[in-house]
C-alpha cells in the first residue's frame, strides 16, 4: 500500500470515526495511530490530537473523554439513531419497492450511524419481500414526476390496468395519460401520483407501480386548483384509491353534520332538504372504500346522484346481502 498523505490521512481518521466510534465505543489515541498506521498514513499522538482539533473545528461533533488516555467518539450526526429507526421502519413494509432495493436503501440509511448502532437496528429488522417487478421504474417514475412538479410541467405515462378477459383472465392493458402533477403521496406502502388531467379540471390519481414510461412532456402545467381547494380534493380520497374525481350528492341525517366537515373542511355546501336530513355535494374517488365509508353510516347515509354511483351502491349492498337483482 502506498503511503497516505496528511490531506487524506484527515480524510481516513474522519471515516474510522464516523464509523467506528459512538458513546459506547470509544476509540483512543492509541487505537487511532494504529489504525492511521496500519493504513501506512504518517501518525503519531500528535498528528491525531492535530487532526482530531481540526476536525471539531470544522463542525464535526467529536467529544473527547479526557483521562490519562483520551478517546474519542462522534456525538451528534445528522440523523440519530430514533431517527433513522423511523425512517427504516417505513421503507421495510413498503409493497412499492422491491426486497433488494429496500436493503440497498436501508443500508444507505444505516451508514450514517456507527456500525454498532446499525447493528442494533438490524438485530429487528424485517424487510418485507413482496411480488413487486417494477420498482426501478418506480423510481424513474418519481425522478421524472418530481422534475415535472418542480418544472411546472406535465408528464406523459402508460397506465397499466387490470381488465376482464374471459381468455386471458388478470391480463392489462396500457392507455396513455397526460396529467399535470401537482404531488407524490404514500398511502398504506403504495405510492400514487396527483394530479390533474382534462385541461387541469379533473383531478387524477394513479398507483406508481402501475405506470411505466414517464416522461416529461414541453408543455407548461395546466392552471389548477391549490392550496386549500386542493387540500379540500384530497379529502374526497379514500385510502388513495386510483379513479377520477366525482361530484357525488348525500343525503344525511343531522348527527352527521360534524362528520362530514371534518371530513370535507367547513366549506362543504350543506342545504336543508327535510326536518332532520341534509344534502351536501362533495367530490370524492369513487371506489369500494367509498361505498363502505357509506355503507358504515347507513341508513344515516344514502347516495342520491351521479344514478350510476347510486346503482353501484345498491348492486354491492345487494350483492353482500346474498341478494341476486331479481330478487
């Protein structure tokens, strides 16, 4: 091995402390001039109290532990290890991401600490493996979405979808969407885009796991709504079902008043319709999590318009009651 220089010798004693020190392993002088040496690096006592100085002047959080032998050990980082234990404990169950990916990421996120601390984090880790096949797209997918976002932009994509085939029962089929995307969110491990398609008048949303070929497209974004109104969509959304947004009309009793401007914001339009009901327009992702939301609050509750929205409603409660529709 060739001889380091001092410049890198500062670069080695960084690295060994970052990954090898913490409040319960502290390394002392000593052990840092034999490790400087084994890496053939001109050290001495010294040399290390020299660089440990400059390395606390320069904003690294090195404590050192005064006695006949000091020893050495970094405090603070960027992220401790509650931190990272949050962070970790959110990618392991995720469904988007694929196994191998999931531990290339973790262990990025485990190099920040010491080993020994990433050790303990490891010792309960259970990564998930799951039957995703599309994770790197995935993640061009949320590089190019994200450019577009920032950008102003809207983006092109191919969603694949489930489709009844009587000969190729599960099989997909690709049609081609263009939204202006307005944010990324992550709902029970899944990813799905936001955003707005139809001139930035309908509000989309679509799992990321189910689009392929991305890309950015020249055109400036669509006006869309923002803010509050935005906010006001993204409660319509149950348990981020992808669909389009729709005006759905509800007649409810008056206990449920309070619900549904928690649910929707107080900028519901609420309208007497009979002594003790109400009717409120509000757009929501129709979807079966909506008709449960529904269905848990019935008879309280009932759809009164789009009629297709409504006749879906009473083929799935017929349907669960064991009911056929001639009956």
């Amino acid at each position: 091995m060739s001889a380091i220089r001092n410049k890198q010798r500062l670069i080695h004693l960084y690295r060994y402390l970052m990954d090898y020190t913490d409040e319960d392993h502290q390394a002392t002088t000593n052990d840092l001039v034999d490790f400087l040496r084994r890496e053939d690096a001109n050290a001495s006592r010294k040399t290390v109290k020299d660089d440990i100085e400059v390395l606390i002047e320069e904003g690294i959080d090195v404590i050192v532990s005064k006695s006949f032998y000091n020893s050495y050990f970094v405090g603070s980082r960027t992220f401790e290890v509650p931190e990272i234990k949050l962070l970790v404990d959110g990618i392991a169950p995720n469904k988007s991401i694929s196994k191998e990916n999931k531990e290339k990421l973790i262990g990025k996120l485990l190099s920040l600490l010491s080993v020994y601390q990433a050790d303990k984090i490891r010792k309960d880790l259970n990564i998930r493996n799951n039957s995703c096949t599309m994770s790197e797209q995935i993640y061009y997918s949320i590089d190019k979405i994200t450019d577009a976002i920032y950008e102003d932009r809207q983006i092109e994509f191919i969603c694949r979808e489930h489709v009844r085939n009587e000969n190729r029962p599960g099989s997909r089929e690709g049609k081609r969407v263009v939204m202006t995307p307005v944010m990324i969110r992550n709902s029970q491990d899944l990813y799905y885009v936001c955003g707005f398609g139809a001139g930035g008048k309908r509000f989309e949303v679509y799992r990321l796991d189910h689009i392929t070929r991305t890309k950015v497209l020249p055109q400036k974004g669509d006006p869309h709504v923002s803010g509050p109104e935005l906010s006001r969509l993204l409660k319509g959304m149950f348990d981020m079902e992808t669909g389009t947004l729709t005006e759905v009309t509800l007649e409810c009793a008056d206990e449920l008043t309070e619900m549904i401007r928690e649910r929707f914001g107080e900028g519901a339009q609420i309208r007497r319709n009979r002594q003790d009901r109400f009717v409120v327009k509000v757009p929501v992702i129709v979807s079966p999590a909506f008709y449960s939301w529904v269905f848990r609050y019935s008879p309280g509750m009932r759809i009164m318009s789009p009629q297709g929205v409504r006749e879906e409603y009473i083929r799935r409660a017929r349907e669960a009651a064991g009911l056929t529709a001639e009956r």
